[in-house]
C-alpha cells in the first residue's frame, strides 16, 4: 500500500492559500486511493537545527568516521527526520513564495535530510546519484503577487526551480505540480482559486 506524506512549509494554518488547495489534493486521493495519507508541518517545532554539529557531522562522514559527542547527537536526530520522510513512497508539498523562493522552514527540512547515504551518494568520478528511487511528487505553489508573463517588477521564480531541482537531486523524477499565482494587484483571484483546486482534485485522483 503506498503511504502519501503532506509536507506543509505555510504557517499560515486556515488562512494559507497552499493549505487549502493541498486540502483539495488529499480528501480527492484518500477518495480514490483509500491509502495513508499524514501531515508533516513544518513549523511544528520538531524539526531539528542543522547547525555546527550537524555540518560537523557531515564532513566526518563525508572523511568515513562516524561522528561522536554533540555531532553524534546531531546527526541522530537528522537521521530521524530522514527516516520518516523516507518511509513514505508519495510526497505533496505545499509552498508559499516568500521573497521569490521558499519559506526558510523548507529549505531546513531539505538541510536536515539531504546527507550523505541517504538522498545522495558521491562518487569523486561521476558527482552525485540520487538514492530516493521508486518515489513521486506533487507540489502546490502558490505566490501573491509573481506570475508567469509578468512584467520582472512582478518578481521572479526562485520557487519552483529550486524545488524541482533537489526533488530530481534526491532521485524523484516523477513529478506533478499545481500552481496558484493570482496579481493581487488585480483583486480579481477567484478565478484562479478555481482553477486550481479543480485541477488538484483531478490530481489527487491520479496521483
């Protein structure tokens, strides 16, 4: 049976625009899918500091020891993190655009987890393999005020090629995505707002 995990990076609760539209996606494939379906909030608190110990940590493995004392400690604690992501086989994420990219909370969770032997391997010849194989990804993006078409006064898009970028990094090719991008400006979104849930329900049917 596959396990989706819903990775929330909008602090916003009730009032996130992401949130809600990630809503949309899960009811329509627990529809559908009758599958496990669990919620990992970003802003929750549990997520660890990757800080000097988990660098530390980092580069002695990286030198093939195994860290001791706080890097011990550190790394355990990423490890963790890792493996409750890793357990699940299907990913929604939902991610608000904050100054053109991502809330600083998901680029920690991506921090956290990206270690050696775990999203990654590296050879000194061919570079970097990802290791998440036999995955898939869907993302919700939504943004305020940047769209595509718009004028560079607008904004730009470090939001979604990042995202994709370390997504296809890790090993996961199989990638979905929703996009909600009204102007603001406008004060017309309604339209939009449809659009996008309409098209993460029949995402969420298929995913």
């Amino acid at each position: 049976m596959s396990r989706l995990l819903h990775i929330s990076a909008s602090p916003r609760g009730a009032a996130s625009e992401s949130l809600a539209i990630a809503g949309t996606f899960t009811d329509a494939y627990r529809e559908v899918h009758g599958d496990v379906v669990d919620h990992f909030d970003l802003w929750d608190g549990t997520l660890p500091v990757f800080g000097p110990a988990g660098a530390g940590a980092k580069m002695t493995v990286f030198a093939g020891e195994d860290p001791s004392g706080e890097q011990a400690t550190a790394w355990r604690a990423a490890r963790a993190v890792f493996e409750r992501f890793d357990s699940y086989d299907r990913y929604l994420f939902s991610v608000p655009m904050w100054n053109s990219s991502v809330p600083y909370v998901l680029k920690q969770f991506i921090d956290v987890v990206s270690q050696p032997g775990w999203v990654f391997g590296f050879d000194t010849e061919k570079g970097y393999t990802g290791l998440l194989r036999g995955k898939k990804a869907a993302v919700v993006y939504t943004s305020a005020v940047y769209g595509t078409g718009r004028p560079p006064e607008f904004g730009s898009d470090h939001q979604a090629p990042f995202l994709v970028g370390w997504l296809r990094w890790t090993g996961i090719t199989d990638l979905s995505s929703v996009e909600f991008r009204p102007n603001l400006a406008t004060g017309d979104a309604e339209s939009g707002r449809r659009a996008a849930h309409a098209e993460a329900r029949e995402l969420g049917k298929r995913f």
